[in-house]
C-alpha cells in the first residue's frame, strides 16, 4: 500500500544532508526516488560550483566552496552528509579522505563521500577486478582507470559515452547505459561501477544486473545507501534499486 504524502511528511525523523554538484540533475532525483522506501528519511541539498566542461580545480575540490555548502546543511543539523559527487575517482582518493576530514573538522558532521562508499564497499566484498561505465570522453575515462588502479583496483573492460559536458551527461539514454554493461559484462568483472553522479545509471541497474548476474555499483546510489547505513537504517527496503541495498 503506498503512503499518503502527509503520513510520510510526519514519519521523517531521520535527515540526510547531500552536497551536490551544481550543474548535476541526476542526484537529487535519484536520491528522493530511493526514500520513498524510507518514510522515516528526508534529504535536504546544498550545491557547489561544478558545470560545463571546464573545471577551474581539475586536481582538487574548491574546499573553500565546500565547506560553505556544507555549513548550510548543518542549519539543519542532519543525522549524516553526503557528498554525492565522483571526482575523487578521477584524481585520488585520498581527496575525498582530505574534504571529510575538513567537514568533520569544520562542523563535527558525520560524512562519507560516492568514492569512499565504493572503496569500502570493493574491499569489503572482496572486489580488486571491475569494468567501468560511464559517461565521459576517452580522456577523462583514463584519468578514473589510473586513480582507480592507485587504489589497488584492476580495470579489466570499460565503455564510456564520450561526452564532456556535464548537463549532457544526464541524458544518456538507458538503453545506450545498458548496450555499455553488457559489452563491459563480456569480459568477467567481479563487479561492475558506473560512474559518474550526474549520469542516469541508477534506473537500469536492477534490471541489468539480474540479466548480467552481476553486481553493479552505481556512484549515485552509492553515497544514499552509505547514508543510510551511518544513520542505522535498515537499507533492505530498498531492493528495488539493486543488490547494493541488499547488505
């Protein structure tokens, strides 16, 4: 039986703050589709400057931004904070280390982050060999292979979609995502990771993942899950999305 919008307004208990990139159309809609399992959960968003095609930190975050838009989100004094973004996975992890540190530092938050979600979550499930799908040009797909390979994660097939604007990143069609995971598929991961938050993969991760006998990882999903999980949800009640919610 679904939930009355009032019914699910008075059962939030639980806030979930998500800093976002500012040119990204694909987190919050992702984000608030999944907690329509979760009656109990509201998200609330900040953005920071990420758009185009040209980024003025290519090898950092503008931490000053940030750290702004995380300090709003404490107004509201959320349970946990989220940075639903991928580009740690393009230049270290180490960078998504560094910006939790700073938040916890700066505002005493509980905070995780799309690439720390999924690094924890390869070692936990034992994951080193993966495929990766995502949206971007042949350049940048690279820079995410090596950053990756740094980790102790082996890349063993990729598809991307050769795209280097952020707002066409949202609109890859879900077939052309699915046509890239059962090319990626061929080669055996152990898992696959699509990649990249503002590209619509969560959509047909369920699906794909039930017809490849695959898990995948999506970086959209991931910090949501995470989120969850650091809040003391249960995470079960979100199958629907994928195996991710499983566990």
């Amino acid at each position: 039986m679904s939930i009355h919008p009032r019914d699910a307004l008075a059962a939030h208990r639980i806030f979930i703050g998500t800093i976002t990139p500012s040119g990204n159309t694909i987190v919050e809609r992702v984000t608030l589709a999944v907690l329509r399992e979760f009656p109990e959960v509201s998200a609330h968003f900040s953005r920071t400057p990420v758009f185009g095609d040209r980024d003025p930190f290519p090898d950092n975050y503008d931490f000053e931004g940030m750290l702004a838009a995380a300090r709003l989100l404490a107004h509201a004094s959320p349970d946990v904070l989220i940075w639903n973004g991928s580009k740690g996975g393009s230049v270290d992890f180490a960078l998504d280390h560094e910006l939790v540190a700073k938040i916890k530092n700066a505002i005493g938050l509980a905070c995780t982050t799309s690439v720390l979600a999924l690094d924890e979550l390869l070692t936990a499930r034992g994951v080193k060999r993966f495929a990766l799908v995502s949206p971007y040009d042949a350049g940048y797909q690279q820079r995410v292979i090596k950053t990756f390979a740094r980790a102790g994660y082996d890349c063993v097939a990729e598809a991307h979609s050769d795209l280097r604007d952020n707002l066409s990143f949202a609109r890859v069609p879900g077939a052309d995502i699915a046509a890239m995971l059962r090319t990626v598929a061929a080669a055996k991961p152990e898992a696959i990771v699509t990649f990249c938050t503002n590209f619509p993969a969560a959509t047909v991760v369920a699906d794909m993942e039930a017809e490849l006998g695959l898990p995948i990882y999506d970086s959209t999903l991931l910090p949501v899950w995470k989120g969850l999980k650091m809040a003391g949800v249960d995470t079960r009640r979100g199958r629907a999305w994928g195996s991710l919610f499983e566990h």
